[in-house]
C-alpha cells in the first residue's frame, strides 16, 4: 500500500492500496505530487496498514516509531496533563500535576498516595488553617473538635494567660445569661425592674404583685449565679496570680 502525505501537517493526502512495486513512483497515482511539500510512503502488502506513526526512510517505507519517538518528532501533540509510559499514553499522576502547576490543591487539601484527601484537624490547626476558640476548644486523639469547659481547665490547670482568665470570666457570664433567658428574657426582665421601680416610686403600696414579681425574679437569678459563683471566684483569684 502506499500514500501521499503533507510533510508538515501529515495528512493523508491520497491512497494507492497496491502491493509494494520498487518500479512506482508517486506521480503513478497522484499526479498533483510535489516533492518540496509532500512524501511518499508504503509498506509491503496491498492492504497492510500503516503505523499510527511512522517516519520515511530513504526507500520511501513506512518505519514505525515509539510514541516517544513520535513526540520527539512532532508526529504526536500531547495535552498537559498526559505522559507516555512504556509505549502508552497515560494521565500523569496528581503529584506530577501539582509540581508542574496543572492541579492547585486547596488550603486544606494534600495528596495521599497521590490521591487528594482532606488535611486533618491537627494540620488545619498547625498551618493557622482552622482557628479554634482559645482556651475552650481542643483537636483530641481521633482529630475530632473537643470543648472543656471552665471547671475541666481549672482541674486540668490549663489557664495560663490573663487572657485565658477573662475568657473563661467571659463565658461564665454567657452560661448565667444562657441559664437566666428560658424563664426571664431581657426585655422581660426590664419589663418587671421597670414595673418595680415605677412601684417604689408610687410609695410602695401594699398587695402589689409587682415586688413579688420582681423578688422572685430577683430570687431566681441570684440561684443561677450562686452555681457558678465558687468557680468564678477560683478563676478571678487565679487572674490576679496571672498579672504578677
């Protein structure tokens, strides 16, 4: 068989489905042949078909090359993110892709044999990645988000900063304001203060729900407090150690 292709594109220009004759030329079956753009190749029987890419030796036969051999030669175009291997095109790996700037990975991803994982809570923290509520919220053994509370750092003995001290102050404050907000909320407590106050004012008379109302109140938020109040004073006792 023989063909007729462009030097420079390698396409195909004309088939001649021949068995190999040394006597044919290539202006025998195509008569538009010109040597400065065109090649004539063959190869020995009439319908052996030709290498997906071959190069052209001095008799004019087809000699098949390596994909390698055909990248080098720009028979064969590549895409970025393809190698060959052996004799076969294969993706290259996600490492190759990284290193050669083809795949970004994301603050908080890596490769693990060469797959894209997820980083670990212990990573994300370390890299400044996954910023965790100081001094309350800790990575444990199995990468999970741990929270103390203020007794577990004050048994632990893990407040070491003034810092530390007002935040633990700090949330101590919220737990009260959490506990008190089911039974009176803010506008309701003012509600009832209010209501008090205007009482006091009016001279204080007798058999009025509002002091009952408020003194209840009152009463029920002092209890609240009065659970915490042991641990609150341990930490402000700690805090002063803290500034010395």
């Amino acid at each position: 068989m023989y063909i007729i292709r462009n030097k420079t594109s390698l396409e195909v220009l004309a088939y001649h489905c021949v068995a190999y004759d040394p006597q044919i030329t290539a202006t025998d079956f195509y008569t538009s042949f010109d040597p400065k753009i065109m090649e004539m190749a063959w190869t020995h029987g009439e319908t052996e078909r030709f290498p997906p890419y071959f190069s052209i030796d001095k008799d004019h036969k087809a000699v098949a090359l390596t994909l390698e051999q055909a990248e080098v030669q720009g028979h064969l175009q590549l895409q970025p993110e393809e190698k060959i291997v052996g004799d076969a095109i294969v993706p290259k790996s996600n490492q190759e892709l990284v290193a050669e700037g083809l795949l970004k990975l994301q603050p908080q991803e890596k490769l693990v044999d060469d797959r894209i994982v997820q980083k670990s809570n212990h990573e994300l923290v370390t890299e400044g990645l996954l910023i965790l509520n100081d001094p309350f919220e800790y990575v444990d053994q199995k990468d999970e988000i741990q929270r103390y509370t203020v007794a577990d750092l004050m048994e632990k003995d893990l407040i070491k900063t003034q810092a530390a001290a007002n935040a633990c102050l700090k949330e101590l404050d919220d737990i009260v304001e959490r506990a008190i907000q089911p039974e009176y909320s803010v506008g309701y407590e003012s509600k009832l203060t209010k209501r008090y106050l205007e009482w006091m004012g009016e001279g204080k008379p007798a058999n009025d729900g509002r002091e009952e109302k408020f003194l209840t109140m009152q009463q029920r938020i002092d209890e609240i407090r009065l659970e915490y109040k042991d641990l609150r004073e341990q930490v402000k006792t700690l805090q002063e150690t803290l500034k010395e």
